[in-house]
C-alpha cells in the first residue's frame, strides 16, 4: 500500500502592519506635508508701520493719477469732470515737455561724471598723510550741509555775478571781459552748482571704501616695480567699483528732483535753456495753475524715476553678486 505525499510550496511569511500608528508613512517620492506656520506676534507689531507707510505713499499717488485724469485748473474751478489721457497728451504736445526731459538728462549725466571723478581723485588726495588732513576734510565735506538754496544763492550773487562777483573781479584784473555766467552759459551754471554740492558726497562714500583697501596689495604692487598710475587703474578703481554704483544710483534718484537751484537762479530760463522736468511741473501747476496737467506731469516723472531705478538697482545687484562670488 503506497501513500502519495503532495507537495506544496510553502507560503511566505506575512507582515503585520499596525494601523494603530498617528498616519501611514509617505511613500517614496512623496513631498511631506509642510508644516502649519505658527502665528508670529512680530508682525502683528510691525502691522501699523507697515500700513502708514504704505498710506503715506499710496494716497499723494492715487491722488495725482485722480487728478491727471480729470480737468481741474484753479482759475476755472467749476469746469471739472474726467478727461481721461487728454492731459498726458496736452503735456507730450507742451513745446517745454522734450526740452526738460533732455536737460534732465544732461543735468544728471554731467553731475554724475563730475561728482563721481572729482570725488575719486579726492577720496586718493586725501587718503595720503598730510599736516591738516582733518580740517582739510572738513572743508571739503562743507559743501554738501549747504542748503541748495543757500548755496545757489552764493554762486548767483557773490561768485557769478558779472559786476559784484569773484569770478568778474579776476577777469577784469586779467585784462578779460567779464561773463553773465547764468545769462550766457545758465545750463552749465547750474551743473557747477549742483555738482559742488554732490561731490562732498560722492567723496565721503569712496573714501570710506578706499580706507577699507588692504595696503598689503598696494605694497606687494610697489616691489613688482608698477607705479602709482598702475595701481590707482588696477588696484583701487576695480576696489571702488560697487561704491561708485552705489554713488550713481544715490545721486540720480536725488538729481531727478533738483528744483531749488533752477528756480534760485535761472527760474528755467533763458525759454526753456534749464527748465528740467520737475521745473516744468511747478511751472505748470503753480504758474499756470493747471493741477490736472501737473499732475500728468507728476506721473511722467513718477514713471521715469522708477524706470532709472530698476535698472539702477540691477546693476548694484550685479556688482553685489560678482563680488561675492569672488
């Protein structure tokens, strides 16, 4: 009697898994859930602040694009109502609008070179040793806490005076015709004027950062035999290169908005030889009385002044990075 035997394979053993557990695991490749953000009082606090500067820009802004879109002139206050765009292009038509917009550029584009190449070659003067260095600082930094209306006062009556000024005394003592500086040349006046005033900054910022220069790399410059021409081009010019970006990105926000030297001296005149764009918005607003086309003109400058400082801004951005990926 023979038995058969069956033969079957064995089964695997089987896992218990608990399901008791706070969650089933993320499977491979699943993102884990972020966790809650917990409530931060610091900006609970920082919410008033935060809401009165945003309230401190906001309105004056949405008030001036109000009124650039609607007629309101101060001399007819009962002639009002929406306009639209017809203010924009009453001002791109204005024969002043172009003329100020190029000689807000000269105005700026000059200023920067003379202010950023006058306080470099200063900034290297006076970071020698020399008897007097402080007080010599002192004098050049003045220049800059001069109110503009002060200072543009000065060069009007006691420097470029054709009768009564220093510069008309030395040219009658050199046997030369004295110059109506701001009837003959009033661009170029008011150029000198303003960059007397920024080049004390321009200097305080690259002399800080020239100070921060290592003198090892200018000695070890000096015993491979360069000279100091050498070294001011390949030393501390690639060393003051995000200082000088900062320099022009301060100096043309400011610039955008000089007014109190124009009207001081040549109330935008001769025509329209200095009427800059923040000139032509007071002129017309206040002169004309015309708050609906200044108004125009306010957004103009608005949108003008955020183009520079974007581009501005990227190029500080770009020098910041270069510099900290070396």
């Amino acid at each position: 009697m023979s038995t058969t035997h069956s033969t079957h394979p064995p089964s695997p053993p089987t896992m218990m898994h608990s399901s008791s557990s706070s969650g089933a695991r993320p499977q491979d490749g699943a993102q884990p859930r972020p966790a809650p953000q917990r409530f931060n009082p610091v900006r609970l606090m920082q919410a008033p602040s935060v809401l009165i500067l945003l309230a401190w820009m906001i309105v004056p802004l949405a008030m001036t694009i109000y009124f650039s879109v609607n007629r309101y002139n101060l001399m007819a206050p009962d002639q009002t109502g929406f306009v639209g765009l017809e203010n924009y292009a009453f001002l791109l038509q204005d024969p002043a609008f172009w003329p100020s917009i190029g000689n807000t550029a000269l105005l700026i584009g000059s200023v920067l070179a003379i202010s950023v190449i006058g306080g470099t070659l200063l900034a290297v003067l006076f970071d020698q040793p020399f008897r007097g260095r402080g007080i010599a600082r002192l004098l050049v930094i003045g220049p800059f806490f001069v109110m503009p209306t002060v200072a543009a006062l000065i060069w009007k009556n006691m420097i470029m005076h054709p009768v009564y000024g220093m510069l008309a005394f030395v040219m009658r003592h050199l046997g030369l015709e004295p110059i109506d500086w701001l009837a003959e040349y009033p661009m170029l006046s008011v150029i000198i004027i303003v960059a007397w005033q920024w080049i004390p900054f321009a200097f305080l910022i690259l002399l800080t950062a020239l100070q921060s220069l290592d003198s090892d790399q200018k000695e070890a410059a000096q015993l491979d035999g360069a000279g100091p021409v050498r070294i001011f081009f390949y030393i501390v010019l690639p060393h003051l290169k995000r200082a000088i970006t900062v320099v022009i990105m301060i100096e043309t926000i400011f610039l955008l908005s000089v007014f109190a030297e124009i009207f001081t001296t040549t109330a935008g005149g001769p025509g329209t030889a200095t009427t800059n764009l923040t000139f032509l918005v007071y002129a017309i607003g206040l002169q004309q009385f015309d708050i609906g086309i200044a108004s125009a003109g306010g957004i103009f400058a608005v949108v003008l002044a955020n183009i520079v400082s974007f581009f501005l801004v990227r190029m500080l951005a770009r020098n910041l990075k270069g510099a900290n990926e070396k």
